[in-house]
C-alpha cells in the first residue's frame, strides 16, 4: 500500500456542485492529516487540518476515520475559483510529511 | 502570515555546475524542508533541518547537500548539477515536528 493514496482524477464538476475527494494512508501510527491546495505552477498552500472529530471551514468540510485510515474532504457550493489540486498530507514520523499526489478539480461555468 | 521566499523563480544551470538554492523563512521556525516536484511523482523530500547545523536526509538525498548556518536560512546544493535535477524546487518550514508546513514560491530549475 502506498503511504498516501488518492484518485488523480481530474474531477469535472459543474459550478455549485458539491465534490468529495478521499485519501487513504498506510501508516497507523500518523498523528495528523491535513488537505492543502496547489494551484497551477504555484507552491502547495494549506487549506485546513484535520481532526478526529471532523472539522468544517466555510463550504470545506475534512473528515478523519482513523480505523479505516482514511481522510476525506468535501467541497460544498463549488465556485471556479477552487479549480487546483488538492493534496492530502499525513504526518509520517518525527518531522516528515508525507504528500500524497494531488486529486485535480476543475469547475466549469 | 508566515513568508517563506527563494532566492530564485526560475534558473538555468549547465551540467557539472556547483548550484545554490537559498531560503529564509521570518516566523522563527525551527523545521526547515527541502523538496523537489516532478510531474506525476509528487512532492519528494531531499533534506530536512530541525536546528541550526543539524539536518537529517529524506527520501531523495543523492547528489544534493544543505547548508544551516542560521536558523532563518536553509541553503540546497547541487555539488554537480545534472540533467536529471531538472526541477521544481520548494522550500518549506515549520514550527513543529509534524506539523503543517509553509511553503516558499519554489524555484524552477534547469539543467542543460
């Protein structure tokens, strides 16, 4: 199992549309997950962490399932403006990330 | 807001060329990232540095080095550039182990 896993896509969607992306990790003992977004030749930015509880920023919502290992993310209200890539990062031990590759979102008109 | 910034947006070295990728960070952080970018392989860790003089390799070390002399600055090296380091470059610091990390504007490197 590779140690962050997610569907490149690209996910279409039309504006307004809700989308859900998911991501699995391999690594049990990873002690926190975070979804960042990378637009088109520009550096990865943090968009939110995520908790066991689940936690919600505006039209973002990140879900965490520790017994599945499994993290998802759930984009309401789709605006143009969120077309990018969306990484999923899980802490891998000590100091290090690990990145997964990135889901691709594109919004039409 | 935390600033990471790279001396560089883009560079074109030649093959053999010893080559410096400089970053600073002004938040103070104590963790400082490497990585390189390549199309449908994802970010790669290179090196890391928890403390000024210290670093630890990550999963892609060869052909590079680092350079922590201060705690806002963590320099890359290319000891002799190669095609194959052709690359978007990013810089990343954190200010905790694990934690989320901050991203520089990468640096787009060219080796002919």
């Amino acid at each position: 199992r590779k140690e962050v896993e997610q569907d490149p896509g690209p996910f279409n969607v039309p504006e307004g549309a809700t989308v859900a992306f998911n991501c699995t990790y391999s690594n049990s003992a990873s002690q926190s997950f975070f979804w960042y977004r990378q637009d088109c030749r520009k550096e990865p930015k943090l968009l939110m962490s995520v908790y066991s509880s689940g936690n919600e920023d505006g039209r973002f919502t990140a879900q965490l399932n520790r017994a599945s290992q499994y993290i998802s993310l759930l984009i309401r209200d789709s605006k143009l403006s969120d077309s990018a890539t969306y990484l999923c990062v899980v802490h891998r031990s000590g100091y290090a990330l690990n990145f997964g590759k990135g889901t691709s979102l594109l919004v039409t008109p | 807001d935390v600033k990471v910034t790279q001396s560089s947006r883009y560079l074109v070295k030649r093959t053999g060329e010893k080559v410096f990728l400089e970053c600073v960070q002004d938040m103070d952080h104590e963790n400082m990232f490497w990585y390189r970018q390549d199309p449908g392989l994802g970010l790669r860790l290179i090196y890391f540095s928890y403390d000024v003089k210290m670093k630890e390799k990550g999963d892609i070390p060869e052909g590079y080095s680092v350079s922590r002399e201060k705690k806002e600055r963590f320099s890359l090296i290319l000891e002799s550039a190669s095609t194959n380091q052709t690359s978007m470059y990013l810089c990343a610091s954190s200010p905790d182990a694990g934690g989320s990390q901050y991203f520089g504007p990468g640096t787009r490197l060219t080796v002919l």
